[in-house]
C-alpha cells in the first residue's frame, strides 16, 4: 500500500471521527477534555511534539515538491492530523518522493 493510499484510508475514518468529536462535544470541548488531569495534558502534549515532528517533514517535503507548504501547517494547526493526512491524500503520483 502506498502513502497516499494508506493517507486516504486513514483520512476518511479519522475525518468521521473528528466529526463526530466536534457535533458532541465543539470544537474548544475536545482541547478541554485533555486540561482536567495530567494525563491529558501529557496526551495533548505528546500531539503537539508528535505534528511539530511531522510539520518539521512536511515543510521540507512540500518544498521540495514545490508545493506551498503553508496551507497543510495553517491545517495542521487547526484539524490536527488531518492536515497531514490530506497532504500526503493529495500528492499526485508523478511528484518526487519524500
């Protein structure tokens, strides 16, 4: 399975799921729910230290791609994985590896 396969496959569910999430409970209710207890926050910090790993590849990716890095870090910030996940869904299959 190739990454853009596999970024689709994931990216459908997850988008559900994060759907979901956000009709119960709001946007601003899923950053609450991890501010009640230590373990949430190491949860959401182990998020952020885990996309800041992922933009830190994205960034040099998409340059080199010649793609606008930009839009998939303003993504990421906002939707989480899903900004990843749509970047790698939506590179085309002529463009150089990463």
């Amino acid at each position: 399975m190739n990454k853009r396969t596999l970024a689709i496959t994931l990216l459908i569910p997850f988008s559900i799921l994060t759907l979901y999430a956000v009709w119960q409970v709001g946007y601003i209710g899923i950053f609450d729910y991890h501010r009640h207890s230590p373990a949430g926050w190491q949860v959401f910090a182990d998020l952020v230290v885990a996309l800041i790993l992922v933009l830190s590849w994205l960034i040099a990716d998409a340059k080199r791609k010649g793609r606008n890095p930009w839009i998939w870090v303003a993504l990421t910030l906002t939707l989480g994985s899903i900004g990843p996940l749509l970047y790698l869904a939506t590179t085309k299959d002529g463009e150089k590896a990463g």
